[in-house]
C-alpha cells in the first residue's frame, strides 16, 4: 500500500513530545512490512540561515503562501518537509512561554493543505493518516474540498488522537483566513461551541478514528475524559479503535545506549544499573547512598500527577527512598520540587529542563520510575523503565492501565496505584519497597519487565488490518 502520514512534528527533524516518537517510529515499522510510506511535516527551523534536508522537488501554494517540498528518505521512509519560512522559522513550534503563536490557525490549515496537495503533485496515496489536531483538517479538506480531492481520488482517510485535550480551538474570524468557507461552520462539522475546532472536524470526516491505547479508546467515550466530544465519539464508536504505541528500540535499548557507562541486559542488570547509579550520583548528588532511588522523567503538570507527587514528597523521602526529577512544567510545581531538594539535600534533586543523555541516565539508575498520571492515552516512560529493568509506579489509566501488571498479580512488571491521592502513592511506594528489599522476587519481576516486546511491528500490523479493511482488502 502507498501510505502516508501528516504529524505537526517527526523524529529527528522536530519534536516538543510523544507525537514526534510515534510519527517517527511508525512509519519506518509500516515501510519494513513492505508498504511504501510518506512522511509529511513543517519544514520547521530556528533561523532562515539553517539550511532543511533533502532535494527540493517543486513547491505548492495555499492561502497565498508557498512551500518548497524538501525530499529525502530517512530508515526506509520518504520525508517531505514543507519549507514555509514565513509561518515554520520560529523559535518553538507552537507557542512562546507567553501564549500559543497568533496565527496557529493558519499554521496548521495551510499544513494540512499544502501537504495534501503535495502528496498529489508527488503520485498520490491510498491511505492518508493525520495525526492531532494540527493534521485533523485533511480528512476534512479530503471529503469537502474539490481541489485537494481531484488530486488524491479514492483515498481513505485516518485520524489518530494521541490527547483528546488538545483541540485546536479558534475564533470564527480563523476560518476565513484558513480558507474554510463558512458552510462548514457547522455542529455537524467545524463549530465546536461557538468556536473552529480542527480537531472535531476531523473526528467527524475521516474514514477511521485511532487512538493510543485500547484503554485510552474506550475512556474517551465517557464525559471524565472525553473533553466534551465524547458524543461525537460515541456517534463514532464503530469507526474508532484503539492501537498501543510501540516504543523505538534503537533508541531506548539499555544494551546499546551511547549514555550509558555500562550498558546492560537482563544478564547483567544488577552491574549495569549500579555503574549508571554511580554516573547518576556524580552529576546530581543523589544515588551515592545504598538508598532505593526513584526517577521521574515528565512534564511537571496536574496531568502527569506532579501535584500527588508534591503532596507526598516528604511521605516519600521518610520512607527511604532518594528521589530524582528531571522536567519542566508549570511554575507552582517546579517551586515546590524546588522547595522538597532544599529541605533534602542528598535526598532529592530536582532538574528543571530537558536533558535527553540525563533521561537515558535516570530510566537506568533507577529503581522505580513513577508515573501517577490522571490520565495518559498511552505512555512512554513506563515502556522505557521496563525495558532498562526499572519497575514502573503509575495509576490504572489510559496506556498504563494496558502495559502495567502490579507485581501482587501473576506476571507483574510494576506497581498500579488503585486511587489518586497522595496517601494511597506512600503506600503503594511502602509495598515497591518490599519487594525492592528481596532480591529473588526483585531479579523475577525485572527480568518479566525486561523482556516485554514493546517494538512497533505488532501495533503496525494493526493499523496495516485497519488500512486494508478502509481499501476493501
């Protein structure tokens, strides 16, 4: 099949968060099945003088603005970087600590445009796969727009939703700027409130809807997480399905890791994650005792449990345990992560920034990873713990809830929280440490951890069953 997939962000040539790992991983699983496989994303750059990747193959224009079409293949997959000076030059790819960028509407409509019309000017596909709500009016534009629609007939449209929560939310005054006639400022297509939302009108025209975990799938039909679309959901709910993320194996391999002093298997757990402890201990203060060492690697936010974790710091240091945290996030966490490392010196560090050779160096130091999200579509950080023989702490939600068996069950690989607060998160840290302090059930429970298969090949013959029942195969 010819397939091709939209994403706001792609690894390696951009990313701010898990979007850009899927759109960089899932591809290349789908060209190694033999599938031929686009890739199309903002030429985003920080300066006009930083040259994009790739051949220049023609341009195709939209709204009144141009983007040349930079091509070249990365791991079996042909890339195409819109390069929009204008609207991609920018110091971050989507706000400013400020606020979002004014013209985001018109960032991401004429994204879904240009990439459309240059999915035809390249020999058209058969499978057009956009990703959140900065893609989401492709399948729009493909169901409603002649121009677009000439160029790529007979294709099927796919929306995945990797966070319900963000939409794409703008005034009506955006749609005549994003070239959307007023017909489609409607409550059964792009009128969301009183407000454009990219994201409802791609829920409402693609030919398939996707999410990021079977859990997450099913926890958006209800009004606790269906951010107020859970009606258009379960108006969909025989279109809608939910497919696990896989986890990039080249990149997070304990066996290979380039940030690793020793790098290690399920053989050799015990030296590798002490050497790492030991590089750890050197860079931030903390791991140099024999104390249990948790890590955290996220977005400091109510979402990920950043509050519940501030809640029970002191709960948790009295317990034993060392803790580090690298992330940033909103402003009162960080304070108060701030404030837990100086009443702890030794205890607890605390890095507010982001620093991929340190999260390499966390998820293989520790002995827990804690993840106490509110709600999580899918999750990579519990992935990678288990994968670097780091037993996972995380609430029963979302992906979590579908890649987590608490170590009192048959196959446990970790430990699921059974409420959030911060009382039940001591005591769910109380029973880790038990197991923690014996070392046969620990070397049983890791070496379980170690060998789940989180590659992309399974998740990709999924959605390969899903385009072939969208073409009739």
């Amino acid at each position: 099949m010819r397939i091709a997939h939209l994403a706001s962000e792609v690894v390696p040539f951009s990313k701010t968060g898990g979007l850009a790992d899927v759109a960089g991983a899932l591809p290349p699983a789908l060209a190694a099945l033999g599938h031929e496989v686009t890739v199309v994303v903002p030429g985003h750059r920080l300066t006009l003088k930083e040259a994009l990747p790739g051949e220049a193959r023609g341009e195709v224009s939209a709204l009144g603005l141009s983007a040349r079409l930079n091509v070249l293949t990365h791991r079996g997959v042909r890339a195409v970087l819109l390069d929009c000076p204008a609207l991609y030059v920018r110091p971050a790819l989507y706000s400013l600590p400020d606020g979002d960028f004014p013209d985001n509407a018109v960032r991401f409509a004429f994204f879904a445009r240009a990439a459309l019309l240059a999915l035809a000017k390249l020999g058209g596909v058969e499978i057009v796969h956009a990703h959140d709500w900065q893609a989401a009016l492709a399948p729009l534009l493909l169901r409603h727009n002649g121009e677009v629609r000439f160029g790529l007939q007979g294709a099927r449209t796919v929306l995945t939703v990797h966070n319900l929560a963000y939409q794409g939310l703008f005034p009506p005054w955006a749609l005549e700027a994003c070239g959307l006639p007023r017909e489609l400022f409607t409550m059964d297509l792009l009128e969301f409130y009183g407000q454009v939302s990219f994201l409802k009108g791609g829920l409402v025209s693609a030919d398939a809807l996707t999410t990021v975990s079977p859990t997450y799938a099913r926890e958006i039909l209800t009004p606790a997480f269906g951010c107020r679309l859970d009606g258009i959901l379960a108006g969909r709910r025989d279109k809608l399905f939910g497919i696990l993320n896989g986890l990039d194996l080249e990149e997070w391999d304990p066996g290979r890791d380039p940030y690793l002093e020793l790098p290690y298997g399920p053989d050799d757990v015990e030296e590798g994650k002490r050497a790492a402890r030991e590089l750890l201990a050197t860079e931030t203060g903390v791991g140099q005792s024999r104390r249990p060492l948790l890590g955290m690697v996220s977005r400091l936010a109510e979402q990920k449990g950043a509050d519940l974790l501030a809640a029970a710091l002191d709960d948790v240091v009295s317990l034993g345990f060392e803790l580090v945290v690298l992330g940033t996030g909103e402003r009162r966490y960080e304070e108060a992560m701030r404030a837990a490392e100086a009443a702890h010196p030794g205890r607890v560090a605390v890095l507010t920034r982001f620093d991929e050779r340190l999260a390499h160096r966390i998820y293989a130091a520790s002995d827990l990873f804690l993840m106490p999200s509110r709600y999580e579509p899918c999750g990579l950080g519990q992935m990678i713990a288990m994968r670097y023989g780091t037993l996972p702490v995380v609430t029963r939600t979302g992906g979590l809830a579908d890649t987590v068996v608490d170590a009192s069950q048959e196959g446990g690989t970790g430990f699921v929280l059974e409420e959030l607060s911060p009382a039940e998160l001591a005591t769910t840290l109380s029973r880790a440490l038990k197991l923690l302090a014996n070392p046969t059930r620990l070397a049983e429970v890791r070496e379980r951890a170690m060998e789940r298969d989180f590659s992309w090949k399974a998740s990709a013959r999924e959605y390969v069953k899903l385009y072939e029942m969208l073409l009739g195969g």
